[in-house]
C-alpha cells in the first residue's frame, strides 16, 4: 500500500511541477514535495504543485509525505509543509517516522512514545475537536523536532531550540507561523509534559518558562467607506472586519433567495457560532416562548459529523428572538415540514442540505464565501457576522453584559476586548457630547469674566 503511495505521489509530481520538484529516500518511505499558494487568474483554485513558478528558488515550500501508526494502530498519512528546503523536509519526515510507537510504553521512553500515550490516555475526556488539535501538534511539530528526544533527558534548551526552528519556518503562503499558533503548540506541549510530572516520569516541566513571541489580537474594524474604497482601489483589506448595518442589509437582501437565508440572519442578528447554527435541533427552539437554547454544537471529527457539548459553560445558553426570527423560523419549518413530510423528527436538525442531512459547518463557510464574492460586498469570514452582531447590538443601546450572555462568553472583558467594534456613528456621537460638554463650561466661565468685568 505504501508504494503504491509513494508511487503515486512521484507521478503526481512530474505532472504537477517536474524538474525533480519531488523526492523519494532511498528506503521509499519518505516523499518531499514542493507546493505554493498561488491561485489560476481564471478559476480562482490553488495551483498547489502545478505552478509554472515552483522552480524559483524562494518560491513555495517543502512539503513531506510518510506513512506512521496512529493512536488508533491503524497507519495515518502525514503530510506537512513550509520548509525551507527538500532536505529540512526530508529530515522532519524520517524524524517522523524514526518516533513511530510500536509496543506498549516502557521505562526510557522517548518524548514521540510518551506523546502519543499520553494521546490515547486523553482522548475520552476531550471534546473531539480539541484532541484532533492535540494530534495535529504532536505529528507535525512536537515529534518531528522532539520525538527522539529521551522524556528524561528533555530539557527546556530542546524545546527552546525546536521553537526558534518553527519561527524560521514557513507557511505554503510563504509566512512564518503565527505567534498564535506557536503558543497552542506549547500549550500542547505542556500538557502532556505535565501528566508525565504527576507520573513521576519529570521533576520539572521543561516547557514553563520559554519565552514567545506574545500573540497579537485582532481587533475587528468596520468597513467604513473609505476602507473599502481602499480595498477596491488594490485589494487592501483588514484581517478582521465588520460590516456596516447597511452593507448587512445589501448581503440579506442579496441572499433572500438562498436556501440557507434562515441561518444567516440568525448568525447575523443574534451571533450564534458556525457550528452551533449548524447544530441547532427543532426541539431546541420554543418559537412560543420566542428563544432557542444552545445545547449542542456540529463539529466534524475522524468519525465524520458528531454533536458535541458547547464549548464551556456559558456557551450552553438560551439566545431571545425577536419577532422576525421568530417569523422566518415559523416559516422555515413549515417548508421543512411539507419536503420532508413523514421523515421530518424535531429532533432534527433546523439547518439541513436538500436530503435532510445536518449542513457541515465548513460547507457553511464555503457557502457564504461564495455569497459575499458574487455580492460584490467588502469581504468578511463567516465569523465577522458575529462580530457584527456584537457590534450592532450594542450601537441599538443593549448593555454590555447582555451582548455577553448571548454570545455565551464566560468573561466580560473578553466581549468588551474582542468582540464589540463600536460603530463609526458611535465615536462621533461621543465626540459631539464631549465637545458640547466643554463648550458648555467654557461659555459659562466667559460669562462669570464678563459680569466681573462688568462690575469694575
């Protein structure tokens, strides 16, 4: 099966690229490859390995292809790019592969065996997507750098020293990889290193006290006009924006007709996340009582589709609907009713595709992707709406601490920081009051001095 891979992948790769942009180890169990993110002009799709510009040195990177044993036992293809060169890539895959767990742990395991135990100890008491992201850092970056490393002998050098190496490193888009992303990967890393500190297996975690570039949070901005004749003019564009209340009436009215129209005012006007939306159940909704309870979420796992718990506590929360949503939901199940007839449940989902299967929350993405595109509107994720829906409660005057209950955050602050970007409106209503605040106390000092005057 594995040469068969392998065969198949250096095929590719003379099509795609050629002039040796893919390479085989002489054991046959490593393939590096070279990718970059450009798009076709035309379609819009990413040329991956077909680009015409591949042969360019610094254009693209180095990407790997092996073959190791899961947690699971089965074998898991790994692919991983933004190295430098074919041989960074090449030795990050054989590190790979050389870190491999083929029996039980034993005394003097290395920091791959203790990673991926540790993996198989975790997983029942992880939500599914927080364990696949514990096993993507262990694949791609822990045990390839750390993997065959003694547990016992790591020190905080070795993890410092594979930290510096990730900084170097580059995306398929040519970036380095965030400071965002670096600390998760520690946060990974210190997790597991402290389950081995309470088996007796450390004194000391070797991962507290290395020093990171410290993230930077993105603020939403709004698309005022002339951001958008900015972007317009050569493509600049926020990482995070919000629309104004008026491009979020063109997009709704624009999307009137799309079969998902129901979804996107809700994440619009009440701020639901991607995969609660999509994991909202009829029997959740009390359109009598004019509220719907978040108690699950969609979330996709190695087992496909499965609904999970929120995503913390406050995050399980009853949403008020307004007479609108309420309308639209009426609405909606009634034509849900009438197509699906007998096989309709309420305990199925609000939101499905024409069979009456639970949308993806990717597809979502995609889905409204695509509909901002051909809207001709300034572009925003999918998650921006929500961001919005923060930012447009609060310009109506709703309190800060209700705009936090329903967006189900556990912190204040966090809505404060993060979530809410106030309107343009809103900062020239308060500079108005501001100045009419100091005018006032300037024409009244004017008068005292001018009836002292007076009196001499």
């Amino acid at each position: 099966m594995l040469g068969s891979i392998v065969a198949q992948l250096v095929r590719s790769s003379a099509d795609d690229v050629g002039g040796g942009a893919m390479m085989e180890n002489e054991r046959g169990r490593c393939v590096v490859y070279k990718r970059c993110g450009c798009s076709d002009v035309v379609s819009g799709r990413r040329l991956g390995g077909r680009c015409g510009r591949l042969a360019e040195e610094g254009h693209g990177s180095w990407y790997f292809a092996v073959q190791v044993g899961g947690v699971s036992g089965r074998r898991e293809r790994v692919r991983h790019g933004g190295f430098v060169s074919a041989e960074a890539a090449r030795s990050a895959g054989c590190e790979l592969r050389a870190a491999e767990v083929d029996g039980p742990l034993s005394a003097g395991c290395t920091v791959g065996q203790w990673l991926r135990y540790w993996l198989s100890v975790v997983e029942l008491r992880l939500r599914p997507t927080t364990h696949r992201a514990y096993r993507d850092h262990v694949r791609l970056y822990l045990v390839p750098y750390l993997g065959r490393v003694k547990l016992e002998e790591l020190s905080r050098r070795d993890v410092t020293r594979m930290f510096v190496a990730l900084g170097r490193r580059r995306n398929r888009y040519g970036e380095p990889i965030s400071a965002s992303t670096l600390e998760r990967i520690r946060a990974t890393l210190r997790a597991a290193l402290n389950h081995a500190v309470r088996e007796d297996l450390l004194a000391g975690n070797p991962a507290q006290g290395v020093r990171l570039p410290a993230p930077a949070r993105m603020h939403p901005v709004v698309w005022t006009a002339w951001r958008e004749a900015a972007w317009r003019r050569g493509g600049e564009r926020p990482p995070v924006a919000v629309w104004t209340v008026e491009h979020l009436a063109t997009f709704l009215g624009f999307a009137r007709e799309d079969p998902l129209f129901v979804l996107w005012w809700l994440v619009a006007v009440r701020g639901l996340r991607r995969g609660e939306v999509a994991g909202l159940r009829w029997v959740d909704v009390d359109l009598d009582r004019r509220e719907l309870t978040v108690a699950y979420q969609l979330v996709h796992t190695d087992d496909g589709l499965v609904l999970c718990e929120p995503k913390s506590a406050a995050s399980r929360r009853s949403v008020a609907l307004d007479p609108e949503s309420v309308r639209l939901l009426r609405r909606h199940e009634r034509a849900q009713r009438r197509l699906r007839g007998e096989r309709w449940s309420p305990n199925g989902p609000v939101f499905t595709l024409d069979n009456g299967a639970a949308v993806q929350p990717s597809y979502l993405t995609h889905r409204f992707h695509k509909l901002v595109a051909v809207s001709g509107l300034p572009p925003i994720r999918l998650h921006d709406l929500r961001h919005g829906a923060a930012t447009i409660a609060l310009a109506s005057g709703t309190e800060l601490k209700v705009v936090q209950g329903t967006l189900g955050h556990a912190s204040i602050v966090l809505t404060a920081d993060t979530y809410v970007s106030v309107l343009p409106q809103l900062y020239h209503d308060s500079a108005r009051a501001a100045a009419r605040l100091v005018l006032k106390a300037v024409r009244a000092t004017n008068r005292k001095i001018g009836k002292a005057r007076d009196s001499t």
